[in-house]
C-alpha cells in the first residue's frame, strides 16, 4: 500500500476507539429515543409497539399540553434567573473584590468555593437552612419581627428557594471569569478616561462593560444551557412540587419515565428538548462568531 495511505489508515485506527465510545454511548441511545418515542412501551408491560405520533399529539394537543406548557414555563424562569445571577452577581463580585491584597483573595475563595461543592451537598444544606421550623432564615426572620415562611412548601416560594441555591453556587464561577478578564483591559484606557473627567461610574459603562462582552456572552452561554438541563437540586429539595411549581423540563421526563413508567411519553418529550436545544444551541453559535467578530474589529 501507498505510504500515505498506510498513515492516514493508522490514525484512522487511532480514532477507532473514541469512535465506537460515541457510537454505543451517545448516537445509538439518540437513534433509540427516536424510535421508542413512536412507540407505547409502559414499562409495566414487556412489549410495546409502534404507535405513530400518538405520543406527540399528547404532548401539544392533548392533556399532556398543559404539563409541557407549565415546565417550559418554570425552566424559562429558573433559567433566566440563574444566568442572570451568575452573570450581574459574579459582575459585582468581581469589582468589588479585583483587588489584590491577601485578604481579598481569602474574600475571592470563599466566594468561589461554592462552585466546588456538590449540588447534592448544597441542596442537603438548603434543606436544613429553608426548614420551616427549625431552619437558619426563618429563625433569623423571626428574630427580627418576621413571621416564618414555608420556603419549600408553597408554589410561591419553593421556584425562588431553588433560585436560592443556584444562585449561591454560580455567582463565585461568575466573578472568577470576570477577574481573569478584567485585567486585560489597558489602563491607558481609563486613565485617558481619567483626563478627560470621566467617574468610575460613566468609566465602566462605556469602558469595562463594553471590552466585557465577549466574556459576558461566555458567561451567557454556559450558565443559559446549564440552567436548562436543572435537575439534582430539584430531585432533592422539591421533587417537581408543590402543584408542579418546580417541574422544570427535565425533571418532567424524569416524573414521566421513573415514575409514570411511561417511557414513550418521556421518549417524545425528550426529543423535542433535545431539538430545541439543538436549534437554540445553533442560534447561539450565530451570535457568537458576530461578537468574536466585531470584538477583533
């Protein structure tokens, strides 16, 4: 065989491997859920069969509608929030705590080691500080005047307390991606700023905030799809409840499948999560090769 060719076969069969992992682990299981989501396999029953788009009209047309329309509702919401945490919150951090001296950075690590915590973890310690009776907060509420809150037990409350926890955990990751940026905006910038009379105020929104927008639109991105894919804290703090008020999308699989057993309907409303992130994922990736590109411009 031809030289060249012999080297392109050997590091074919360098790829071989990782090909086969994402063959078995990732684009067989995708092809499945596809199939099984035309099907009305219960896991009650060892057979099934093809049912066309059965399981599809049920989630847009039939009673199922409301559920997706309420889980899409509360992922919108949970995500919106966190993302908006993560990058304001992490934004503020970051200016206030950009200082260097040992303490600051004593300040910055607490801050951050959230990130490092296990969301299992984080949401046992949740639990015990949004207790009704013997939680931290309510104590504290009520050591001022307050009445006690059923953080977890009210659908008013129960999405906000989640927020809580996401919130708590990101806001440090946030302002760590902002510090390692900041310091690559040139101090002429402001110092001719400076000159011409600018405050610090009018400095960061037409100096920081601007070089900033790459870094934001990181943040953006991998803080919105995170969100999206909420599950664990709400598996352990909530279970979806109550009335449903912390069911977000993934979660409604998960009640669909592990505890209806009906695995065709969580088969379709998976599908229809994962071509929306597919689409949303698309769009995003527009955008940022338009901010990259006007960032080097």
């Amino acid at each position: 065989m031809p030289r060249k060719f012999k080297e392109q076969f050997k590091d074919f069969l360098f790829v071989v491997p990782a090909l086969a992992y994402a063959i078995i682990f990732a684009y067989y299981p995708l092809v499945k859920l596809f199939d099984l989501s035309f099907t009305n396999w219960n896991l009650l029953r060892d057979s099934y069969k093809y049912v066309g788009t059965k399981n599809y009209e049920w989630l847009f047309y039939g009673t199922g509608a409301k559920y997706i329309r309420n889980s899409i509702q509360v992922t919108v919401i949970y995500a919106v929030a966190e993302t908006a945490i993560t990058i304001i919150g992490g934004m503020l951090l970051a200016l206030l705590l950009k200082k260097t001296s040992k303490y600051f950075k004593v300040l910055k690590a607490f801050a951050f080691l959230p990130r490092y915590i296990s969301i299992s973890t984080a949401g046992v310690v949740f639990l015990w500080m949004l207790n009704t009776n013997s939680g931290i907060l309510n104590r504290i509420i009520m050591q001022y005047g307050g009445e006690k809150i059923d953080w977890l037990g009210k659908p008013g409350t129960a999405l906000l307390s989640i927020i809580m926890l996401a919130g708590w955990k990101n806001v440090g990751y946030g302002m760590m991606i902002y510090l390692s940026a900041m310091p690559n905006i040139p101090r002429e910038y402001y110092e001719a700023a400076a000159i011409d009379g600018a405050t610090n105020t009018k400095s960061f929104f037409k100096i920081t905030l601007p070089l900033l927008a790459p870094t934001t639109y990181f943040l953006f991105i991998t803080s919105l799809l995170a969100s999206l894919k909420a599950f664990q804290s709400i598996d352990i703090m909530t279970q979806g409840g109550p009335i449903r008020s912390t069911e977000v999308y993934v979660y409604l699989i998960y009640h669909m499948s592990m505890e209806q057993f009906r695995v065709d309907r969580a088969s379709a409303a998976a599908v229809v999560f994962f071509v929306a992130l597919l689409l949303l994922t698309i769009v995003l990736q527009t955008i940022s090769k338009k901010v990259s590109k006007n960032s080097v411009l």
